[in-house]
C-alpha cells in the first residue's frame, strides 16, 4: 500500500501514462541524468533549457551563460508584457545584478529619484484628507554600510527589457515560432516566443519537452532535448503540473483586479502635492490601491478587490475604471488611459518539492512559490533562487561536482522560501490593520462574500447577490464619511488615534526587511556546519523591519565591506566583488599570518586535485601593512590566482571583528557570495585533510 500511495502522488498526467511512469522511475533511479553521455556535446540536446521568460528565467540564463553554460529559453506568450507587475528590488538582488555587466547602473539611472517612491500615504482620497504617511528610507539605507548598492523602484517590464539588452550583448537571439524552424537550428542561445511546453518525457537519459506554437494559423509541435529543465513559468506554472509537484500553504486569501492606466496630468499633480510609491486610498465611494510606478512618466497600476461570481471581468471595463480612478482621486483628469485590466488572485504557497525527475527538472520563482506581494518578495526570491542555482548547474555540467549535489538546491532555497512566505503574510496581516482600524476588516468582507455565495445567500438569484453584496459595502464603507471620520466624532477620532499608533510603531505595510533581505542563512546544503553548530529553531517573523547584523556563519551571505585590491589604487570594491561572476571559483580569505599561508598552500592543492578554481585573498587591515609588498608573495610563490586586500576604512571595525572571528581564522565563499564554511581562530589538525574534507562536503563528492 505504501509503494501505491508513492505511485499515486506523483500521478499527475504529463501527457500519457507511459511518459508519467518513465518520470516516477527516473526519479527513484536517478539514472540517465548522472551518465557521462549525458554531456558530451551533442549538438541534439541542449544543456539546459528554461521555460518561461519572466526576470528570473532570463536572469538565470543570463548566469549560466557567463559561467560558460549554454541554454534555451520557451516562452508561451507571443510578446512581452508590458504590465508593470512588481517594481521593488530589494539589496540582495540589486548586489547579484551587480554581477551583470552595467544592469545595475542602467536602473539607477533609469528609476524615479528615491524622494519621488519613499512613502507609503494612506488617504480618503488622493486630493482629499491624509490619514497618515509612513517613509520607509532610513539614512543607513543609501550610505552603503551593509551593502555596496541600495534597493530599486523599478517596473518589471522595464528590467525585462534590461534583461534582455544583456541576453543580446551575450549573444542571444529572440525568435519567433517560424524564425525558429528552417533547418531546425539548435536553440541554444535562443529566446523562442510563443512556444508553450505541453508536455515532458524523462524516459531517455535526457528530457524531452514538446512545445507547441501557432503556425500560420495551425498548431505545429516540435521536441527539445535537454540535460536539465527549469521551470521559471510564473505562479500557475505548466511545468509544475505536469511533473505534478503539488503546492502547499494557503489558497486564494483574496482576488483583485489590477488596472494599469497611464496619466501624466495625475503624476505631475502627485509631483507636486505627495509623491509616493503606494497610495491606500479609503472613502465612500471605493476603495483601492494605487501603485505609482513612475510619477514623472503618469505610470499607474490600480488594485482593486474583486468579488466573483457576483463581480465578473467584464464589469472592469476601460469606462467604469476610469469612474473608478477619479473616485479614488477625487477629481477627473481628462488624460487617464487605461492600457490593461487583468484579475488575479493572491496566494501564500510553496511547492512541496523544487527538484523532480532524478535532479533534472527544478523550480525556481513564482512556479516554486507564490507570496502576498506585501514586501516584495516574490520576484525577489526568485531571482536568489537563480542565482542559488546557476552555480551548481555549471559545476555539475562541468564535471566538477556530481548531480546529488544539485539536490542542495531543494535544501537551501526551500526553507527561505517557507520563511518568507510567512514572513509576507504577517506583513499582509499589517497592511490589512489599517482597513480594520478604519472598521473595514478584510476578513470580515470575505466571509461575507462567501455567506452570499454558499450560505443564506445563495438561494437568491445572481442579480440579488449583486444587490445584497454591493448594498452591504456600500453600509461598511459608510464608516469612512467625514462626519464618521474626524476628530469632533468619538469614535472617528479613536480610529485615527489608532491608526497614528500603527504607523508610529511600525506596525503597518513595510517595504524593506534588510535582516532577512541580507541576513538569510542557508542551515544545510552544499556548506560545512561548524563543529558543534546546534541548530538554532527558526525564528518567528514579525512582519517588522529589522536591521541587518553582519555574519560569517557558514551559510550566511558574505558581509561587505569596502576595499581595495591594489593598495596603490584609489579604487574600493565591496569584499562581494572579490567573488567572480564569470566562472566558478571559491574565494578563501586568510589574514597573513603564517598558519593561514600554510592552510592557503594546501587549499591550493586540493582545489587542483579536484579541478577546482581558487583564490585566495589576504585581508589586511588599514594599520597592519608592512610587508604588504612581499610577504604574500613570498610565501604564496607557486601560485597565480591570490589577491592582497587592504581595508578601504579605518573609522569602521576591522574585517575579523566584524566577523566575530580572529585573524588566525579563514573564510571559505562559494560562487554565490555564501559563506561554505570558516574556522574561527585556526585550525588544530592538518591543513591538508581538513581542506579535502570541506570540498567533498561542499561539492558531495565522497
């Protein structure tokens, strides 16, 4: 029976039962996939194949091409989006573009100035009463103490378009279904629009994917061979289901409507009286919020509750959102231009795997998790997740490590995933305290809509749902008037006194969690536990901003600090810098002592052992110098690839302070600026085997 209910949960169909069966064995198996022929260069499969060019398939892909790894990209859709969707990028994904060439600059340049997005403003209108503002910037926050480069206000149609810029620097072509065909070309290097996977066989020692496209008005399929197969297909990803890999966590917690409109004559009036990033906006005749995506361009995306069956789609047409807009307004702007209406519903899951199909078929993004997008950590998430991945995909295709390693990924980017699914819901939770305090409790909304759908309700006709559910927000939103909602008005004036407490104690919607943003630790994967580790339970998220404490822990993002590598240069680098974005290197940091030099020498030989780029940096503090010039050198002489590093301030505590480390200690990084492991103040036995130890535990190599 057990054997039964193991068939059973992997039974969603592919596209027959044969195909479904052949996946359950490669699974269990893990064969083909691990095979050397898996990878000797046939020009018929390609080694990795992405499905769905959002950001972060294509920073994925953008990843695995600088590390030497070629790749596809399939896309169902014809053209891009030009939706603006999320628009917040936080620290850690600002430092990993960092890693591509120029991408950072270009959204510097190309956001809002940060003054025009800091503030969250809660209103009765945009021209009408403010309840209260909430400025999310903190000083710290753009005087790169923690991090080389500060977060983003900047559409995703706008970085897509960015993305793409470097995936043609790169040599990538994007084609259509009939520049795709010919000869059939391989499509490495390829973003092929209009392809949709409509199935997946693991059957053979590679995946095979047939992708479906419009051809002179008939469907036409094609197969794709590939090594490894990565599903970044957005929230109602087709790859997921098919390998049926079920979703956990909480289903449909609310359904909006979003309205991207553009008004020049709305964003130079906002200029002018209350910029912003979000407006939460809260009267009589509507309710909604107003994501202001570009102010100085009039670029807007309205979210709007939404209630079916008793709502439908077409209820949100171009004119009734415009009623919409200058209600919440509260004044009419001739130029309002509504570009595009879309539903959706909002989730809080995580997939209850990201690796399937003998580690072969991963997860990453929104096909992996589905967040509230309170914080921003949807897209966010997704791209740590590439950045996570890419790394071990080419140390794996490169031979430098065997495919179990791939199955840290599950490890290591699950958990985070888990713990920021909470960590949005409880600041979802703080965004709807404001609604509550105000007497429009979500919750309470909701279970009505539900009492009309299932309960009392549903005996009546549907036009009479519509009456009754309308009639009843139309009573709640009665509490909002002035003369409900003012200081002379008992009880308006001890809501607002509440509503002052939240926004003072920052118990409402935030924008940035610079402690997990920065401050996430993987506890397990490819990295080497310190000796007598316990491992602390998890912590409970808040839904609060906290700061950031820098951490050498092995798991931890390595902490930054300013540097520079050629004493003589006047030029600082971030110690995250010191880690390449081109190939797959390990980073050791020493101190120069002789203990250190002597575990440097072996780590050397090892890394040769195990093919294994290395390099080695010698941290130097600003008071510590003599010798700088040769000690190095000296005891480092049969090898190339090490750095002296000299720490570009004095006014800040030293590197191995702020590690709470000795300089006798070491630091091991991996390719993605994670800490692999570190010994606090040197090693007791030898050198040789306890670096042979620490690659086969990082690598899985045993």
């Amino acid at each position: 029976m057990g054997f039964l209910r193991f068939i059973r949960r992997y039974s969603y169909p592919f596209k027959g039962k044969t195909q479904n069966r052949a996946c359950l064995i490669q699974h269990m198996q893990s064969r083909g996939f691990s095979k050397v022929e898996a990878f000797n260069g046939n020009d018929a499969v390609v080694p990795v194949l992405i499905i769905g060019a959002g950001p972060v398939g294509l920073v994925l892909s953008i990843l695995l091409t600088k590390l030497g790894i070629n790749c596809a990209v399939l896309e169902r859709n014809k053209a891009f989006s030009k939706h603006p969707q999320a628009h917040f990028i936080n620290n850690r994904s600002m430092e990993i573009f960092r890693k591509i060439d120029g991408l950072v600059e270009e959204i510097q340049r190309s956001q809002p100035p940060v003054d025009l997005w800091r503030k969250f403003i809660y209103c009765t209108s945009l021209s009408g009463s403010i309840l209260g503002s909430v400025d999310h910037i903190q000083p710290q926050d753009l005087e790169h103490v923690v991090s080389p480069v500060s977060v983003a206000h900047f559409s995703q149609y706008k970085l897509t378009m960015l993305l793409l810029k470097q995936l043609e620097n790169l040599g990538f072509q994007t084609c259509a279904f009939e520049s795709s065909e010919g000869n059939k070309p391989s499509c490495e290097k390829k973003i092929l629009m209009g392809h949709e996977c409509v199935s997946i066989d693991t059957s053979n020692d590679f995946v095979t994917v047939t992708a479906s496209s419009v051809n002179n008005g008939k469907h036409v399929e094609k197969n794709i061979n590939c090594n490894i197969l990565i599903g970044t297909d957005g929230a109602g990803s087709t790859v997921r289901k098919l390998v049926g890999i079920d979703m956990r966590g909480e289903k449909d917690l609310q359904k909006l409507v979003s309205v991207h409109f553009l008004s020049k004559s709305l964003g130079q009036f906002l200029l002018k009286e209350n910029p912003g990033m979000l407006f939460f906006i809260f009267n009589t005749e509507a309710i909604g919020v107003l994501v202001a995506h570009d102010l100085r361009q009039g670029e807007f995306v309205l979210q709007i509750p939404f209630y079916p069956p008793q709502q439908t789609i077409e209820d949100f047409g171009p004119k009734a959102c415009e009623k919409l807009i200058s209600k919440l307004v509260g004044r009419e702007f001739e130029d309002v231009d509504v570009i595009d209406i879309k539903p959706w519903i909002m989730h809080a899951e995580v997939a209850e795997r990201f690796i399937c199909c003998g580690n072969r078929i991963f997860l990453a993004g929104d096909a992996a998790h589905r967040f509230p997008p309170a914080g921003g950590f949807g897209m966010n998430t997704g791209i740590q997740d590439a950045h996570n991945l890419a790394w071990k995909i080419a140390s794996v295709i490169k031979g430098i490590a065997p495919t179990s390693m791939l199955n840290t990924y599950d490890m290591e980017r699950r958990p985070i995933s888990v713990f920021n699914t909470r960590l949005s819901l409880e600041n979802y939770t703080a965004a709807m305290s404001v609604p509550a305090t105000l007497g429009l409790n979500p919750t309470v909304a909701n279970t009505v809509h539900k009492l009309i759908i299932n309960g009392v309700g549903s005996v009546l006709p549907s036009g009479l749902q519509r009456v009754a559910l309308d009639g009843i927000f139309a009573i709640g939103r009665a509490q909002l008037s002035d003369s409900v909602l003012n200081e002379s008005n008992p009880l308006g004036s001890s809501r607002l006194a509440k509503l002052r407490h939240i926004f003072e104690e920052g118990k409402s919607l935030q924008l940035q969690f610079p402690a997990e943003d920065l401050g996430f630790r993987y506890l397990q994967g490819a990295i080497m536990p310190e000796s007598g580790d316990v491992e602390s339970p998890p912590q409970v998220p808040t839904g609060r901003r906290r700061d950031y404490i820098p951490s050498a822990q092995p798991g931890s993002r390595l902490p930054h600090m300013f540097v520079r590598v050629n004493p003589l240069s006047e030029e600082k680098i971030s110690t995250l810098d010191l880690v390449s974005g081109d190939k797959v290197e390990f980073i050791l940091i020493i101190a120069p002592v002789k203990e250190s030099y002597h575990l440097a020498r072996e780590a050397f030989k090892v890394a040769e052992e195990r093919q294994v780029s290395l390099k080695v940096c010698v941290f130097w503090s600003t008071d510590s110098v003599e010798g700088l010039d040769k000690v190095s050198k000296e005891a480092l002489s049969h090898w190339k690839n090490y750095a002296d590093v000299v720490e570009a301030s004095s006014t800040t505590s030293n590197w191995w302070d702020m590690c709470n480390m000795t300089n006798r200690g070491a630091i091991l990084v991996r390719p993605d600026e994670h800490i692999a492991w570190r010994t606090i103040s040197g090693l007791a036995g030898d050198p040789r085997a306890e670096m042979q130890r620490i690659f086969s535990a990082i690598l899985g190599v045993h």
